[in-house]
C-alpha cells in the first residue's frame, strides 16, 4: 500500500464513522426504521461514490450476519406456534400469497431485465430484509440492489403502517421502528458468552459446509434449536447489535461503485413500481380477512404487510389490534421466506434461463 494510499484509507474510516452517527441520528429522527443499519450503509454508499477505497475484514462481516441470525431466533418465542396452530390454513394462505405476489413482481422485473441475474427475486422478497440481503450473494445476486430493494420495501411497509394506524384512530401521524434506547443494560455474562460461543461456531459451520446463506441462517437454525429446548437465553445487548448493523451497514454500502449507483437510480422508478405492486397486492389480501375473516381493517392490513416485522409489532401493541394474531401472520411468513424463497427462486431463475433470459 503506498503512502498516499494509506494516508487516503486512514482518514476514510473516521470520517465514516462520524457520518454514519450523523446520518443514524437524522434517520431516526426523521421517524423512519432500521436507522442503526441505514446510517452506516447510507455513509458507506457516500464515501464509495467519492472513491473511498474502505474495506472490512471478511471474518467481521460473516459474525455480523450470524448476531443478525441469532437476533432473528431471539425474535420468534415459541409461543407464537400457538396461536399458528389454531389458525394455520389461515396463516399458510397469507404467506403463500404474499409468496406468490413477491414472485410474480421479481419474475416480471427478471423477463423485463430491470435488474441483474436473480437480484429482482432477492430484492422483493416480502421479510427478513437483513437475511435476503446477506444470502442473496450466495445465489448470485447484486447484494447492494438487493439491499437497496428491501430497504425500500421495509420504509415503504412501515409508512403504510403508520398511517394506517393513524387512519384507524381518526387523525394523522407516523412512527419509526424500534430503536435501541438502552444501550447497556445488566448483561447476563453466561448467557452472552454461550449467544458469542453458539454464534461462532454456527457461522465457522455454515460456511465449512458451504450452506447458501450459512452465514446468516445457521445461527438462526441453532439459536431457534437452543432457545426452545431451554439450552440457552439468547443474550444480544444493544451495544453488540448496533456494531453487527454498523458493520453490515458498512460492508453493504461499501460495495457501491459510481456505476452501481448510476444503475440503480435508473431502475428506482421501476423498483419503486414494483414495491408498490407488492404493498397493494398484499393489501388486497387484508381486504379478504376483513370481509371473510372478520378482522378489523387494521390487524387486517398489519397482519397482511410484506415484512417490517419490527414496526409492526410496535404498532399493533400500541394501537389495540390483536398482536397475537399480527405477529403469528408475520412469523409464519418470515420463516417461509428463509426456508421456501431460496429453493424457489432458484428454480425460477432456472426457468427463465431456459428460456433465453
């Protein structure tokens, strides 16, 4: 590395970490989610585009995916299989459609070549939007139009959510996502030092067996596995998750190049099309829980909502829609997409190849 390169890349990092606490702390205030990954994936993409030549090491970035992975098991108790079991041919046709409405957009945007490859597939996947951007890689895609996908979709689901419960409760008004306000809480030192351990070695596996998306989905598997059967309290303090999203905030927007962005801002308009094709597809769904099912227009359209699983939560514990039944609809959604969406999105990609696409 020569001197003007090392001068370059040692005052890239603090201006990276200052911008990326600027651009957190006027995401969250702006009310919109997931600020603790976007303000680092935002001052990534800034630096990238100016030609700020910022690398992260790889083995940092594959224990970032797997304490998102593990965070992702903390988040569905094993309670919520009650309520699924009750209800499950409710449940599994709300996902299948959301399922079905993700394919038919991302099979459309893929014949039209909108986007790279699988990219569109990846990028319209209706939940877990940290878990598809970090698995698409592995199947192929473009990790920053994916991410940049996603992102969208997750901003746009949540502003849908909040002024739909704004309309429910007669008045205006939005709210963010669930941010990180006690950063460091009293930290249960077996428990955090068993989440560190289960988390290494399930990333060291799935990676070692080559598992598509291993990085993310076999610490997920093993947290969901070890916190069920009582073996472990899956124990993540703000403080570490805000470094896991800083870091794969940074690792994602790093990857920008001037062209990159060039490309993406050519296909927003499309994507944001697309996005909206999907919102209001799943709101049609909500509409027919409304009218069969006998829910009321909020829990309906909460329930129905193609991901931000967060602000959604949040909302419906705060405005009295039936949260059981929300976020029963969301996890049996979320873990069909980490299980089922892979699979078929390769054999549709397989299709359109076939085809000449």
């Amino acid at each position: 590395m020569t001197a003007e390169r090392l001068t370059r890349v040692s005052r890239g990092w603090p201006a990276l970490i200052a911008l990326s606490g600027l651009l957190e702390v006027a995401w969250r205030l702006a009310g919109l989610p997931a600020s603790t990954l976007m303000g680092p994936m935002l001052a990534g993409i800034i630096l990238a585009g100016r030609g700020a030549e910022l690398r992260l090491p790889s083995a940092l970035f594959l224990f970032s995916q797997g304490l998102v992975g593990a965070m992702m098991a903390r988040g569905v108790p094993l309670t919520v299989f009650e309520r699924l079991g009750s209800s499950w041919p409710l449940f599994l046709g709300g996902t299948l459609w959301a399922m079905a409405a993700s394919l038919l957009i991302g099979g459309l945007l893929a014949y039209r070549r909108v986007l790279p490859g699988t990219t569109a597939l990846w990028g319209v996947s209706p939940g877990a939007a940290s878990a598809m951007v970090l698995m698409s890689e592995d199947y192929g895609a473009d990790m920053r139009l994916v991410a940049l996908m996603q992102y969208l979709r997750v901003i746009l689901v949540s502003l849908g959510a909040a002024l739909a419960a704004g309309l429910a409760a007669g008045r205006g008004g939005g709210t963010g996502g669930p941010e990180l306000t006690v950063w460091f809480p009293a930290l249960h030192r077996p428990a955090f030092a068993g989440t560190i351990l289960m988390t290494g070695a399930a990333v060291f596996l799935g990676r070692r067996f080559r598992i598509p998306g291993g990085a993310i989905l076999t610490p997920f598997i093993c947290g969901l596995a070890f916190s069920w059967a009582g073996w472990l309290r899956l124990e993540l303090p703000p403080w570490l998750m805000v470094g896991a999203y800083a870091l794969v905030g940074w690792s994602i927007g790093l990857r920008f190049t001037r062209a990159a962005l060039k490309n993406a801002a050519r296909a927003l308009p499309k994507i944001l099309a697309a996005l909206l094709s999907l919102l209001a597809l799943c709101a049609l769904f909500a509409g027919l829980l409304v009218w069969a099912g006998g829910f009321d227009p909020l829990t309906a359209y909460l329930a129905a909502s193609p991901g931000g699983v967060d602000t959604v939560a949040i909302i419906a514990a705060s405005t009295g829609a039936d949260l059981p039944f929300v976020m029963a609809m969301q996890t049996c959604r979320m873990l069909l997409v980490l299980f089922v969406g892979p699979p078929l999105t390769r054999l549709i990609t397989r299709q359109l190849m076939k085809r000449g696409f």
